[in-house]
C-alpha cells in the first residue's frame, strides 16, 4: 500500500487530450480543522501547538486550516481534591507535607460555599454548550458540505462530545485524513470505534526523559530525513495499548520502556495507517512546548532548537503523507525491531 502523489506526466498527457485544463497555478491547499478541544487534562502547550500547526499551513502551502474547534473561554470552579490518606508508614517528613496539604484543602473548602457550587455548576453547563456547539463543525454532513480533507486533533483529551461519533469515522474512512498529536491517544477511551481508527491508546507514562528512537521507515516523509535514530533530550513519552501491530506501519518506535530501561520490547512513538479508504497517521510526541516552538529564546527550553525544527518536519511531513501529498507506504511491518 504505497501512498502516491498525482502524477505530472498523466497530468500532461491528459490536459493535451482535452481531458483537464491546464492549471497556470499550483495545487490548491489541502483543507483541514484543528482541534484543540479537551474535556480532559489540558496541556499547556497547546496554544504554541496551534501557533505552530497555523505557520506550518502558511510555509509549506500543503494544507490551510478553514477552521478550529478551540477551548470555550468559560472558567469552571473546580472544587478541591482531598489529599490521598497518608501511608501507615509514613515518616515523619511525610506527616509534615500532609499535615500541610490537609490545611491547604479544609481552607479551600471552607470558601465552596453552596453559592460557588451553584455557579460552578452553571459554568460547567455552559462549558458543557459551547463544546457541544463547537464540535458540531465535525459532522459528516459539514465536513462534507466544507469539502474538508483532514482532521488534525492536538493534544486533545476526555470523551468529546461529536454529534455523530461513528459517522465522523466512516467519513474518514471514505478516503479522509486523520492526523493525531500526542494525547489525541487520551481521547475517547470509551469510544471503541475511535481506538480501532487510531489503533492505539495512551496507557499511561512516567517521568519525562531523554527518549532514544528508533526508526522503523526511514523513506517514510514523517522520518523528515532525521535517519536511522533519532534522539530527544526530553520528553514525556506514553505507554501504548490496545494496538494490533499487524494494522499499523511502525515509523518510531523504543526499544525499551521509556522509564524501565531494563525493560526491553516494542514501546510504539508514531505510526501510519490506513482506515478504509483513509490514511491516518499519529505520533505520541508533543508534551513539550520546546518541541513545538523553534524560538531559541523560550525560557526553560531544554530541546535544542534543531530538535524543535525536526519534530516539526516530522509532523508536517505526517500531515502531508495523510493528505496524499507525499509518497510514503502504510504497509504494515509488524516485524519491525
């Protein structure tokens, strides 16, 4: 299954028969909506992964982003977690930080009030509204109408609200794309047709650190040229489940657990695969804001800003391959060490 660009000689060949005109312009850009939306844990580099995502439209003309489904504005109280009840052999260390975080919440619960309730409630309810009215942009029958190409979800998490979740699948599966970054895996996990699609879903992680990859398809366009490895100074990396790796094409992958490095095995990073008609394509990298920004100025970067660039070749060159832009297979290796 060899994903393949149009052809220019055909091309030619039938605008001299009459068959196409003969296009004085390049190929129109491939049309897309970006969700940030979560109903989850929301990561705080969402917003450079939307500011990045938008410049990579705009430099390389392949796709342009007609619209986004972005977090409604509406603050939600949250009302207070009690701390964990303390270990019976808990030293004497550990007593004093509990003592301390149980002081924490008796204040903060003193001050939710029956009011604050009320009007977390509220919000909620209305946070609950917009989400609903925002994904709505994600029905087949709107994706149809807008000639939609691609779906992108970035960093996206929880049960989103889709008005029709299975027909949002069989529309990918009628030929679209579908390009997920990082917990577009911690989306959905009772939607067991978005897991099949996906063919994968976040398992949990540890301790960001340095994460040794290794590359399954080095001729794939999301290997971006990187090579053979490709080593990144930190990152939170996830443990995969709920994978069949005879559906999918391994493009980066570990070889041993990313915090148990005694712990050998397959540890998928990213992936390619078809979905019907559809070709989808994910990859587990983007906690870090260091990776979506290449600003060499970013306080507290500790990626270099020549891995930033690669982790955005690697996505664009995703992005392009999912929306039939650049050649690459979705042949499944499930071989692949």
């Amino acid at each position: 299954m060899k994903r393949r660009t149009f052809s220019w000689t055909l091309a030619i060949l039938a605008a001299a028969a009459g068959l196409l005109p003969v296009a004085s312009h390049a190929a129109e850009p491939k049309k897309v909506i970006l969700v940030t939306t979560t109903t989850g844990f929301r990561h705080s580099s969402i917003p450079f992964a939307e500011k990045t995502l938008a410049q990579l439209a705009e430099s390389s003309k392949a796709y342009t982003i007609v619209d986004t489904c972005k977090q409604p504005e509406v603050q939600v109280p949250k009302k207070p977690n009690k701390p964990k009840d303390l270990a019976s052999d808990a030293d004497a260390k550990a007593k004093e930080k509990y003592d301390k975080e149980i002081k924490g919440y008796e204040a903060a619960m003193a001050k939710w009030t029956p009011e604050v309730e009320a009007q977390a409630k509220a919000a909620q309810t209305e946070f609950d509204t917009q989400v609903k009215a925002n994904l709505a942009k994600l029905s087949p029958e709107n994706l149809k109408a807008k000639g939609i190409d691609g779906v992108i979800f970035a960093n996206t998490t929880g049960d989103l609200p889709l008005p029709d979740p299975e027909g949002f699948i069989k529309w990918i599966e009628e030929g679209h794309a579908f390009i997920g970054m990082h917990s577009a895996s911690d989306t959905f996990h009772k939607f067991t047709g978005y897991i099949g699609m996906l063919q994968g879903e976040f398992a949990g992680h540890g301790a960001q650190v340095p994460a040794d990859l290794v590359a399954a398809d080095t001729k794939h366009p999301a290997n971006a040229g990187i090579g053979e490895t490709w080593n990144l100074k930190q990152e939170e990396m996830y443990l995969i489940k709920s994978q069949d790796r005879s559906k999918i094409r391994s493009l980066w992958h570990m070889r041993h657990h990313p915090n148990k490095t005694e712990e050998t095995g397959f540890f998928p990073v990213a992936w390619a695969r078809k979905a019907g008609k559809g070709y989808v394509f994910y990859t587990s990298l983007g906690h870090r804001e260091d990776l979506w920004s290449n600003d060499p100025e970013m306080k507290g970067r500790v990626n270099s800003v020549e891995l930033a660039n690669q982790y955005q070749a690697h996505i664009l060159g995703g992005i392009k391959w999912a929306l039939g832009l650049a050649d690459g297979s979705a042949e499944p290796n499930p071989d692949a060490k």
